[in-house]
C-alpha cells in the first residue's frame, strides 16, 4: 500500500490549478477598469442627484421666476424650468469654468475638475492630476472622465449637462480624446 500521490495525480492537481488561476487571475488582475468605472459612476450619479435635489428645492420654495431664483440655494441661480443655470449673479454658463462651478455647487467631492487650456478642438494641456475635463458648447456642460488616461485616442466616459433643460445624460459613446 503506497502512502503518496503518482505523478498522473500530481499532473492532474497541476493542470486543474492552472485552468482556475488562468479563469480567475485575470478577474483580479483587472480591477482598475472596476475602480474607474466605479469613481465615474460615482460623479455622474452624485451630479445627477445634487441637480435633481437642487430642482426639488426649487419648488418647494414656490417654482419662482428666474429672476427671483438668483443665488436661491447657496449661490445656484436657477431658469425658468427650476433646473441650475448660473452660479452667483444671475448669469447663464457662459464658459467652462461656470460648468465647473454648477458641479463644485452640488456634488461635494474629491474630484479635481479642470478647463483644457489651448487652441483647436479636443482635450488638451491638463494637469496630471485632473479627474475630469469640463468643456462648454451652446447650451451644453461637458463631464470628460479623464482619470484613467489622457492619451490621444483614449474613448473616455462622458456625461453632459444641459442646463437650459435640466438633462443630464452619460454619453453612450463616449468621448475620444483628440
């Protein structure tokens, strides 16, 4: 009576351990496109909801006009829909940096938000620490996730504002960094 494994089982549990580390490593070895969607996830929704709370407050004080809206919660000023438009005296998004403010307004957060300096199109010339890059277009705040990569070609994650409606959407497609 031997007291021993042969070496066809010693193959077997070998072969067996690495099927499993082949399925399962890769689970675990990935986890940082899980961390970025997840502290995307987290802007977005955090965006989407301090916007609605923000349009609930809105109406609870009576749905006033926008000229009596200005700086009716903490310096938000609001349009006629009850929905964020401005910040601090009355006046529309007019530029990135207003798109920077609305979200510092309602989302209290970590994220370090930034305006892409420099000419032409595209996401360009930001800092290395940067969670996310905010454009403005008409009547549009643009959310561009750019923690994960700022390299050309890079198809970041991207929610829009439109604060002339209240909408806010996670852009399916995403944003290809140029």
């Amino acid at each position: 009576m031997s007291k021993g494994f042969t070496l066809i089982e010693l193959i077997i549990i070998v072969v067996v351990l690495g099927v499993l580390s082949a399925v399962v490593a890769p689970r675990f070895i990935d986890i940082s496109s899980d961390a970025y969607l997840a502290k995307f996830n987290s802007a977005y929704g955090s965006f989407k909801t301090g916007m609605e709370l923000a349009n609930k407050k809105w109406r609870v004080k009576g749905s006033p006009t926008p000229e009596n809206a200005i700086d009716l919660l903490n310096q938000l000023d609001f349009n006629a829909q009850g929905y964020p438009a401005g910040i601090d005296d009355g006046e529309q998004v007019s530029n990135g940096q207003d798109c920077v403010d609305l979200f510092e307004a309602v989302v209290d957060s970590s994220f370090k938000l930034e305006v892409p300096i420099g000419d032409g199109a595209g996401i360009k010339n930001l800092s290395d620490d940067v969670d996310i890059a905010v454009t403005i277009n008409s009547n549009i705040c643009y959310y561009t996730f750019v923690s994960e990569s700022k390299d050309v070609g890079y198809n970041a994650r991207q929610f829009r504002y439109y604060y002339t409606t209240g909408i806010i959407i996670e852009w399916s497609s995403g944003y290809t960094l140029r």
